[in-house]
C-alpha cells in the first residue's frame, strides 16, 4: 500500500458549447489528446498503466476512457465511464486513488470529459406504444416543483441563495469579481502550464490551433450584471440570472496517479499528495448544500479544518454555491476560487472536478505549497470533494 500522488496533470482549454472553439470536437478526441498529453508529462510507459478512469455526463453511454486508449494503441488498458454529473470526475480521481491505495492498482489516468457540443440527442420509446419515441434526457432524481430536473436554476441557484440569504448583489459581486480573476490568470499566463493545445476546425472548414479559455468576458462590469433579467421573473425574489450561473462548455481533464512509493523510487515529478476524497447525498432540493456536505466529510476523513486549507476551489455551478459555502464556514474570499470558476472559465461539467484539481495544485505551488480542497455540488442532490497537499 502507498499514499496516491499526481504525477503529472493536464488539461484542454475550456470552450464555450454550441458556438466556441471546441463545437466540431468530439469527446472522443478530446478524451484521446488529454490522455496522450497526460501520459506523456508522466514520463511513464503507457503500457503500465492499469486503468483509465474518464467521467462522462450526458454522452450517450459510452466509454470514452477505453476508446481513447485503444486509438493510443493501449489495447491492454481497461477503460472505466464513471458519472457523478459535475462531480464526476472528482469522483474518478476519488477511486483511481482508492485502487492505488488498496495496493490493486499502481498508475491510473483519471478525469473526465465533456463534449456538449458533440453530444447525443437521445430518445426513448413512448410508453404504451409500439414504435412511437420521444425526446428524452436521463433524470437524476424523481422531478418535482421544489427541484425541477431540467431547470438547476432553481433546484441549485435559487434553493441555495434561499436558503442561505444571499441577495442579488452578493451574487452578481462574486460572478463579477470571478470574471476579474479568470481573466487576470490568463493574462499572467498561469494556465499556460495546465494545457495542451489541441487543433480545432473552424466553420470554414480550416484548422487552428486553440490553447487559451474562451468563455471569461473582458467586458463584464457589475453594472451590465445587475442589468441582467432573472430567470424566472415569476418567482418572488428569485435572484438567479445568466450573469450569476456558470457557463455551458466543451473541456477535458486528467491526471495521472501513482503510489508515493513509486514516484520515489523512479524519481517522478509529485505534483500533489491526495490525502482524502468524498462523495455526499442531500435532498434534491438541497442540491447547491451538496458541496458542503462534501467538504465537511473530505476535512473530517482527512482529521483536518477549514483553518487548516490554504486554497479552495468551489465550483460556481451557480455564484450561490460558494459564496453559501463562505459563509456557512467563514472562509476568507481571497482564498476561494483565486484564478475563477464556473461563472467566468465555465462549467464543462464531467471534466469540471478534474480541471478545478489542476488548477488548484498548480495554484498552490505557486504559493509554497499547502492544503487544497476542491468541491462541488451534483445531479440528484449529491456533493463531491477532494483533497490535496502541495
């Protein structure tokens, strides 16, 4: 047995869906170039590798992970689809350090990809008849009013402002102040080390290279925020706009596991030490207060408090949910999402979990080092969180 470290991490920039960079850009694609990239920066034989854990979401069913190791000619790595929704592919880091740890596995790539742009319309068949079918979208928990499986809106923004007393102005400030730091980490070239390139066709059939996240906005002011209509005008009080959710995106990320024993003795470049990883249920209406639940379980796994994190990341599925998260646990905004989130890099939602690690380690190195916690709320009333050490 030996502790999980991550050894090496990347990541594509992220798209924004149905009109960016990455629309003519398959899961299949982006799965194979982040796991030749992350492979390759682990300076390991990709023939030991003993699994390849991909998070999928809204895919069609598939196995990304396996079909991007046989294109690498990897024939004799498994591949395994894991699906927590947003927190999937913390939930694939989660079980690749578990095998690593129960000593069964001894290097796993694990992460997760989403391809909104290229996903599957599905359809089912209408109950009662013969070959009649309908537009159809996988639920993750019995629908209701209080929490509408196709309208997070409500089941994660509103509930959590709500229930926590956020007001209009918390949220738009936070969504804001995202955009400034996502653009500021571009500008200072910090995510240039998490990415690799990828070429990508353009409309007119060319292709270019695309390497930088596209969905920050420059322009974004606290005033055009605030000018922002919310989203459901009929609900007294609802305070949830565009402007305060998180972005819909095209992204892949990975990071390749091994045990600390191994990356000691064949020199290897430990990036981080995963010291402890949780998932968390909730009441489906309490969706947003999934990443909370989380945290607390990760932190108390890892005998460990908020005082003790140096750098969190909180994924702004919607501005409510860490800015909840601050205040229910008085963390210092400095600390939260220092290089931007879901409102402002987006929220490619089965990679999310995995870039928010690689941005998070990266983060942290450049500080000295620390304790990281990244956590996120998920489909059907779930949390994940995972922690780290730099």
């Amino acid at each position: 047995m030996s502790d999980p470290v991550i050894v090496s991490a990347a990541r594509t920039a992220i798209g924004t869906a149905f009109k960016g960079s990455l629309v003519n850009t398959t899961g299949e694609e982006l799965a194979e170039v982040v796991l030749r990239e992350t492979v390759r920066r682990s300076g390991l034989d990709p023939a030991r590798i003993d699994d390849v854990i991909f998070a999928e979401s809204m895919y069609g069913g598939g196995d990304l992970a396996r079909y991007a190791a046989v294109v690498l000619g990897l024939t004799s790595v498994p591949g395994q689809a894991v699906n927590r929704h947003c927190a999937g592919s913390l939930t694939a880091i989660g079980n690749g350090s578990a095998g690593i740890v129960s000593g069964m596995e001894k290097i796993v790539v694990a992460g997760g990809v989403q391809a909104t742009s290229t996903g599957p319309k599905l359809t089912r068949r209408v109950l009662g008849t013969a070959d009649q079918f309908e537009d159809w979208i996988p639920a993750t928990h019995p629908d209701s009013p209080e929490a509408p499986n196709m309208d997070m809106s409500i089941s994660v923004g509103w509930n959590t402002a709500k229930e926590a007393g956020l007001t209009r102005e918390e949220l738009d400030a936070w969504a804001f102040r995202s955009h400034q730091r996502a653009v500021a980490a571009i500008d200072e070239g910090r995510f240039v080390d998490e990415i690799v390139p990828i070429k990508v066709q353009a409309p007119d059939g060319s292709f270019r290279e695309f390497a930088v996240d596209e969905h920050p906005r420059r322009s974004s002011t606290l005033e055009k925020l605030a000018s922002l209509k919310v989203l459901h005008p009929e609900i007294p009080g609802f305070n949830i706009t565009a402007g305060n959710s998180s972005g819909v995106n095209d992204a892949a990320a990975a990071v390749t596991l091994v045990g600390a024993d191994i990356a000691a003795a064949e020199s290897l470049p430990t990036l981080a030490k995963v010291r402890a990883w949780a998932a968390a249920g909730v009441e489906p209406r309490r969706m947003g207060f999934g990443a909370l639940e989380a945290i607390s379980k990760v932190l108390g796994r890892a005998g460990l408090t908020t005082k003790d994190v140096a750098l969190w990341e909180i994924n702004e599925a919607f501005a409510s949910v860490p800015v909840a998260a601050v205040k229910e646990f008085g963390l210092d905004e400095d600390t939260v999402n220092i290089s931007g989130s879901g409102c402002s890099l987006g929220h490619p939602v089965a990679a999310s979990g995995a870039r928010m690690i690689i941005t998070l380690l990266h983060d942290l190195r450049r500080r000295g080092g620390g304790i990281g916690v990244a956590a996120m709320c998920a489909g059907g009333g779930q949390g994940g969180a995972v922690l780290i050490e730099v």
